[in-house]
C-alpha cells in the first residue's frame, strides 16, 4: 500500500524480479482491460465499484495453479475489500503474510510527481489526494492491525535501493 508516488511500481517491479513473485496490479489490469466507462471513471480520479475490483482479483486468483507467493498492489484500497480478502484467508484459499506500507512524506511525493510530470500532477492535485489517501488508508491499517495483519512501515522517503532493501530485511524474505 502507498499513495501514488510513493514507489509501488518500481518496488514490486524489484521484488517480483528477485523473487518470482506473482503480481497483480488491479490499476495496472484497469488500464489494460477496463470497460470505457471505468477508464472514464479512473481519468477522474473515482475509486472503483468493490464488487468489480473483487471479481477481478477472484479471477485472477482462479486463474493461478498457486495462489501463494503473491504480490497485489494497489489492493485492497477500501474496507469491503479489506474484508472480502480477510475472508479468502478465513476460507484457507490464500495466507496473507503481510502488508507492505510505503510511507513517503507530502514533500517527497511532491518532488517525484511533479519530476515525473503528468498532466494531473499539479501541486493542487498532489495536495489532494495526499489529503485523500491519509483518510482512506489509515484507517484501512487500523483494520487489518485489529485482524492480526501484520504491517511493515517503509520509509519510502528514500532511494529506491534502500526501500527494497528495508522491505527485504522486514519481511525476511530470501531468495
Ligand atoms: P493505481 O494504478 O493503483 O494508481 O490505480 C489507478 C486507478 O484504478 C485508481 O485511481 C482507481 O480509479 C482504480 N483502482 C485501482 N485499484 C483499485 C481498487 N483496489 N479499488 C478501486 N479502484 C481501484
């Protein structure tokens, strides 16, 4: 989890590459195979329907011989998913390791998009859906902690190295 600038891309690109992970990216799969209206709807910064995402990801799960050694990204974003994935480990179809949170500050996030130059990165913007993403993800963090979730703080202020380094050593993954 991380807002958009905060290095999702970039760490699951390094983290699957290193460790064979499967990855989902239900922004990624949106922008490939969404219906124009939810590409509509993604251009104005809407979440999406649960229930759609939902399906996606039970597709993409149905999809795979093992559905371990997974890595989501950009899911779950709102509590009903939170639980929809709780329940998936509740019925025993997957375990759930952990949550990565890649925790940037304003400024940084700041500094990377307006570099990266988008044309919905404005200052504006970025302020908003900083403002946005603290009152969404909080207390979607504060959920799965209750739930026994463990959640690895990142400091992803820093150099991209550094953060997959941090988030190797908190996971204790090995090759
Ligand atoms: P991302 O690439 O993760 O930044 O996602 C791009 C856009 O896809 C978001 O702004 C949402 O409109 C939509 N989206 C991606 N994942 C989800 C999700 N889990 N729930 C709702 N909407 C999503």
């Amino acid at each position: 989890m991380g807002i958009a600038g905060a290095g999702k891309g970039t760490q699951s690109k390094l983290l699957t590459e290193n460790f064979g992970f499967h990855y989902l990216s239900t922004g990624e799969l949106l922008r490939e195979y969404g219906t124009p209206e939810q590409h509509e709807r993604m251009l104005a910064g809407e979440i999406l329907d649960d229930q759609e995402i939902i399906t996606m990801v039970d597709e993409f799960l149905l999809s795979l011989d093992d559905p371990n050694n997974l890595l989501l990204d950009g899911f779950p974003r709102t509590i009903p998913q939170v639980e929809w994935l709780l329940g998936q480990v509740q019925k025993g179809r997957i375990s759930l390791d952990g949550v990565i949170h890649l925790a940037v500050s304003r400024e940084v996030v700041e500094k990377r998009l307006l570099l990266r130059g988008r044309n919905d990165d404005t200052s504006e913007a970025i302020s908003r859906r900083f403002d946005e993403y603290e009152a969404a993800t909080l207390p979607i963090l504060t959920y799965l902690k209750q739930h026994g979730v463990a959640i690895h703080d990142i400091n992803a202020d820093q150099e991209p190295a550094t953060v997959n380094q941090d988030i190797i050593d908190s996971l204790s993954l090995s090759k």
